[in-house]
C-alpha cells in the first residue's frame, strides 16, 4: 500500500492540513486562479480535491465542478461541505481519471502533484488532464519549488499547534535533488504518531518541460497564484498552460 492510500494519515492530519486559516483562503486563492487563467464560466475540475475548499467556491461562482480524489475520508468531508452546491465528486485515482474534452479549467493545488513513484506516472497524470481539457482550455498548478526547499538551511521545522499539539515536519534529499523524503511526526501529550512519504521535486524549468512534453502550450511560471514572478523570494511554484486549440 502506498502512504496516501492510508487513511490514517488523512484523518490525522487534516485538522491541521486543512485548518480555520487553510480553509479562509480558499475564496481568494480561487479569485487568483481564475485571475491567472482567465477563465470565467464553465466546467471545472478540481482534482485531488481534498475537502473541496475550492470546489465549493467555484460552484457557488457559477461553475460546473468535479472534485476527484482517491480518500474516501477526504471526500465525505467534501460532501459535508459541498451538499446541496451541485458539485460532482468522484473517488478515482488521478492516474486513472480522465474525461476527453471535457472542462475548460483545471486545478490541481497545495502540492497534491509529484507523490507518485516515478516521474513517468507524474507526466501520465499531466497527459491525462491534458486530455480531459476542451481546446485552448486552461491548467494551473500549484507545487512546493524545487528552488525553495534548497534555500532552506534546516530541514527540521516545528509548529505548536493551537490545541497544544506539537507537529514536527523534516526531510531528507535523494541524491541529484529529484526527489524527498518526509517525515510528520504529531506529539499529543504523551502520544506520538509518526507517518513517512516521498514526492518528487520539481524547479522552474523542469515543471515547464514535463508540461510541455505532456502536450500542454503557451507554458508560464509564476512565484504565486497571484501571478508574482518566479525569482529568488518566490516560496511558490505555479505553472498555467493551455491545451492546444
């Protein structure tokens, strides 16, 4: 079983995954993707959807929306959330889902790309959504910089949680910089649960090529679904590109 087909690490983390403050950007960061992308009406898929923080937005703006996600966990709290807003959720596997032609923008946010085991399968799932877009229809994704992690001096980072929790985050490199791996430990009083993944990283450039070469055009990189420049203060990778009309 790979570590994001257990559903223990979903509920254990998600209230700090997806906490007061996560969910309360969820209205300005949508306002920045269809900023970014120029979208303003029509079919949306928001995949690896999670909660469907911005599902929910983009449906009560007037899209027609499909959340995908693979946790069942995840996506009874996207039905909680989303009932009665008329967005599709569907449980699938993003290597798995695609619909031909089908939405004119795509999501794909907080780092939900790059835990598959090879670069190859990455590049399927970019095939797949790329696919799944009506021509000259819009991608935008939203991933940890390959440029940033390495401007950080310390891979160990911890967080006193409101609760009192304490969460520990460190990683560790692959040789050659292409790929991480991650350890969250969670300490809860005298209880401490520990849970252990791998995602590969991506820079600028490398993000453009696997687009590229997955069929997309028109390919540009940013520092922030804002739209600010990829540079040497960017903590953000965000690529748009377009499928070919």
């Amino acid at each position: 079983m790979q570590w994001f087909e257990n559903e223990a690490f979903w509920q254990t983390f998600y209230p700090y995954m997806f906490g007061d403050r996560k969910m309360a950007a969820a209205p300005v960061e949508v306002e920045q993707v269809l900023a970014l992308s120029g979208v303003q009406r029509g079919r949306v898929l928001d995949l690896c959807c999670g909660p469907a923080r911005h599902s929910l937005i983009l449906a009560q703006k007037g899209f027609q929306v499909t959340g995908v996600d693979r946790s069942p966990f995840l996506l009874s709290k996207a039905r909680e959330a989303t009932a009665g807003a008329g967005v599709e959720l569907v449980e699938a596997d993003m290597r798995d889902f695609v619909r031909p032609g089908t939405f004119d923008l795509a999501l794909s946010l907080f780092t939900s790309f790059g835990y598959l085991d090879t670069r190859e399968e990455d590049l399927a799932v970019l095939r797949n959504v790329r696919a799944s877009l009506k021509k000259g229809g819009v991608f935008v994704i939203d991933v940890m910089s390959k440029e940033y992690l390495i401007s950080q001096r310390q891979p160990t980072h911890w967080e006193q949680l409101p609760g009192g929790e304490i969460q520990v985050s460190h990683y560790d490199v692959f040789p050659g910089w292409g790929r991480i791996r991650v350890q969250w430990l969670l300490i809860e009083g005298e209880r401490a649960r520990r849970f252990e993944f791998e995602h590969n990283v991506y820079s600028g450039q490398e993000l453009a090529a696997a687009l590229e070469r997955a069929g997309f055009a028109d390919v540009q990189i940013f520092g922030g679904l804002d739209g600010s420049p990829y540079d040497a203060a960017a903590t953000r990778l965000v690529a748009s590109a377009k499928a070919p009309s």
